[in-house]
C-alpha cells in the first residue's frame, strides 16, 4: 500500500510539474515600454492621442474628467489603440484613470486585449505630463 501511495504522490508531482512547465512555456514575458503620448484634438469627452516609442500608434479615448472645487482632477476612460508594438500590427482596447491639478495629470492604463498580431497583448503603464504631452514608462506582454 506504502509503495501505492508513493507512486500516486510521484505521478501527481510529475503531472503538476509538467502542466506548470507547458504553462510557462506558453507564457508572455513581459517587456519594457516607454514613450510619449501627445493629445491631438480633445473635445472635452473624447481625444485623439497619439503614442510614440515602443507602443506607436494612434488611438481614440472616451472619458469622463471630473473638476472638484479644490482644482483636482479625477478622469477615467477606455481607449481603442492601432498601430504597433515591437514590429507587430494590431489594435487593442485599454482602460485609464488618472488624477491631477491644474494641467499636470497622472495615472494609469491597463490594455485589455488585442487583435491582429498584437492579438493577447496585455500591459500596465503609468503615465504623466502637463498640457498635451504625457510619457508612459511600464510593461507589455504578447
């Protein structure tokens, strides 16, 4: 019986090992992104942004900025990307939040998903600037 439930021990220590390795395996490192984002038209709502750096590109962002009587600025929003990232060609969608006081602003953006060949791309960056121009500095994984 002792050397039964030795066998089943090694043989789930093995499956576990083997499906933790294939997971890995198939796993995204992360890599480093950093750049610019320059705000081209804003209409109050929505903005056309453009990234520069390892994310190059365009996108659309819809959000909603809140101005407290303090002169903080709290805003939120989701953004839909094209363009490229390390040589591939896709899109994807992210969300942002950020807060901030008078025209600096800083937060952060979390890409959702993708399509194309940037296709499960994830990633979290920070950003800040003042005005229309902001840099990003983070992580991207495909």
């Amino acid at each position: 019986m002792r050397s039964l439930r030795s066998f089943l021990v090694a043989f789930f220590l093995i499956a576990l090992l083997g499906a933790a390795s294939a997971t890995a395996v198939g796993a995204a490192s992360p890599n480093q992104a950093a750049g610019e984002i320059t705000v081209v038209t804003n209409t109050g709502s929505v903005a056309e942004v453009v990234f520069t750096g390892s994310l190059s590109g365009s996108a659309t962002e819809v959000y909603t900025a809140v101005v407290h009587d303090s002169g903080k600025v709290g805003v939120h929003g989701y953004g839909s990307f094209t363009g490229t990232f390390e040589g591939r060609n896709g899109s994807f969608t992210y969300r942002f939040n950020g807060h901030g006081e008078g025209a600096s602003l800083a937060g952060q953006i979390t890409i959702d998903r993708g399509t194309g060949d940037l296709s499960g791309i994830k990633g979290h960056l920070s950003y800040e600037g003042e005005g229309n121009d902001f840099t990003y500095d983070g992580w991207v994984a495909l």
